[in-house]
C-alpha cells in the first residue's frame, strides 16, 4: 500500500498558509479598534472575535478574507439588524476610506461589512452579533434587504474542531485542509459548494465514526469516502448536513443544481480513485493520482510531490549505474 507519510507532509506544508498567518491578524486588529473606538458601539458592549476557518486553523493558502464576529451583548432590542449595518458602514468607512484608486476600501454586504486591505490582499469580513434568548448563542443579520436575524455559534464550532482534533490525534485539522483543497481541485476556485460545506461534511463523517486510520493517507482516503456519501444524500436525497453547533440545524447552503451536480461526481470520482491509490504498490501511480486529487496550491504550485526515484509522469527514473556494475560512464565535464 502507498502511504507516502513524506509527500503527506510536504503536501500539508505547501497548503499551509504562508505571510497571511501574520497579515490576518494585523487585519482583524486595525478593525477591532475601529469598531471599539464608536462610542455607540462601546454603549452595545462591542466586543470582536477572531471566527472563519483562519480562526480554527483549517485555512488552506491563500487566506483571501478574515471573519470578525462582532458581539454586541447590549444592544436594545429595537435596534434593527440594518441599523447595526448602518452604523459599522459608517464606522468602517470613516476610518478606512479610499484605495490608491479612490475606491471605497468599506463595501456594505448582506449580513456583514468588508474592509479591504490592498497592502496584505485580502479582506476582513466584520459580522455584527446581538445575543440569541437562550443566553447561550448568537444572532446575526438574515441575508437580503430584511431587519430579520438569523441564529448562529461560530465561537462553539472552533471548541468542536480542536475537540475532534484532540480526539484523532491531530489527524482531523490537516483532514479538513486536504479536503478542502480537494474541493478547489474538483470543483474550481469561486465555485460552490465552498469550503465551510466540506468542512462540515468533514466533521460529521468524523463524528459518525466513519472516518478513522493509522496515518494521513489512511485517514485522507477515509474521510473522502465519508464526505462523498453526505454529499450525495444531501444531492440526491435532501438529507441536510449537520450544524454541529445548532443541534436540530443544518447547514446553510447557496450553489445552484449544477454545481451540486458536479459536487457529487467530484467526490464520488475523488473518493474512488484516491482508495485506488492506497492500495497501489507502485509508489509512482499513487503519487501521481494524489498529486492529481490535491492540484495546486494558491500560490500555482504542485501540491503533492513526487517520492524520490520517480519522473513527474509517475515512472521510475533510469538508474545511471546498476548495482555491482564494473565500469562507471565516462563523464562530460573536465577538470582542471
């Protein structure tokens, strides 16, 4: 079987987020101060959070947006949702104002507000949140022109993702990163299902014991089978995917009947042809079907590399002296 605990390694190495890990931060704070420094916002209690799988380390490269979950705890109930995005517009743009090219940096959206940061490429995302009335989780605005909210717990899920990763020896975080590049891979970057889908998918497989394994490959090939099945019973049948966070409540999804089309063969395909591969002896045709499974990184390049002794095609290199050979070739280079 081809395990390739190397190429593994080097492969997570290269998904792994690179000068963002500092930049996201440096984003997030320059926001959070904006935002405690109204004093209206300071009267609703504002408190900012790192959420978004930067904060639960499951980001693959390159981070592109940072979630801020912002928690008003005392805001008044008559506070509507659009007036909460009114003000962080305000706020925001205040501070923030233009680009080089006299853009505004501060672009209103559904539920949230986006600040972008030329300098660092990439956006912060800040989600105003007023407390749900089970004391226990949060409300943020309902998508669309509505002062409706809509209830979540982000800050509960980033406990649950160390928890399983606790729970399977470190195996689940790196998991989630591999199954998410798999989904840019198949599906394309911009398309959905997007990633927080395949993480969830993820954590259900993982939950339902249906993943498990001795090493990255093994559990790299589990949790695409597992995730193939939700997605075709989410396709096929309506079986929705778990909120871990909200029990009773699935995942919210947007992608139209193609895309969750393609979503399903991706997957079924990937899961299929990445149990082929571990149990290939041939060290070359397994690597080269995970390279293939894994594309590339945000920065365009390969993933997966190849074991030492292999051509990019999968072949053995030619050995340019057999073992217990009596004469060495000549070389080409002089001395001297």
């Amino acid at each position: 079987m081809a395990h390739l605990k190397q190429q593994f390694k080097d492969a997570l190495s290269s998904i792994e987020p690179g000068d963002d890990k500092t930049n996201a931060p440096e984003a997030h704070r320059l926001v959070r101060d904006a935002l405690e420094a109204d004093s209206t916002l300071a009267d609703y209690g504002v408190s900012p959070v790192l959420i978004g799988s930067y904060k639960r380390n499951v980001s693959i490269k390159r981070i592109k947006d940072v979630d801020v979950f912002v928690r008003l705890p005392d805001v008044p109930s008559d506070v509507t949702s659009q007036d909460i995005l009114d003000r962080f517009f305000k706020v925001l743009h205040a501070e923030f104002g233009t680009d080089s090219d006299g853009h505004r940096r501060t672009k209103r959206q559904d539920r949230s507000l986006q600040v972008s940061f030329p300098e660092f490429d990439l956006y912060v995302d800040a989600v105003p949140a007023r407390p749900y009335r089970d004391g226990e989780s949060w409300e943020i605005p309902q998508k669309g022109e509505t002062d409706e909210w809509v209830r979540t717990n982000p800050e509960v899920l980033t406990s649950l993702s160390s928890e399983m990763n606790a729970a399977h020896d470190g195996y689940y975080v790196p998991t989630v990163k591999l199954l998410r590049q798999t989904r840019r891979t198949v599906l394309g970057t911009g398309k959905k299902p997007g990633g927080f889908f395949i993480e969830m998918a993820t954590h259900q497989a993982f939950a339902s014991g249906a993943v498990s394994g001795n090493d990255q490959a093994e559990y790299y090939v589990s949790a695409l089978h597992g995730v193939s099945i939700i997605i075709d019973n989410f396709v096929s049948y309506g079986i929705g995917v778990n909120d871990p966070t909200l029990p009773g409540k699935t995942v919210r999804i947007r992608a139209t009947d193609e895309e969750l089309d393609a979503a399903r063969t991706g997957f079924a395909d990937a899961a299929a042809s990445a149990r082929d591969a571990l149990a290939e002896e041939d060290e070359g045709k397994a690597a080269l079907t995970f390279r293939k499974l894994l594309g590339k990184n945000g920065d365009g390049d390969t993933v997966f590399p190849m074991p030492p002794g292999f051509n990019e095609d999968g072949t053995k290199r030619a050995a340019a002296i057999s073992a217990g050979a009596r004469a060495v070739p000549a070389g080409t280079r002089t001395f001297g």
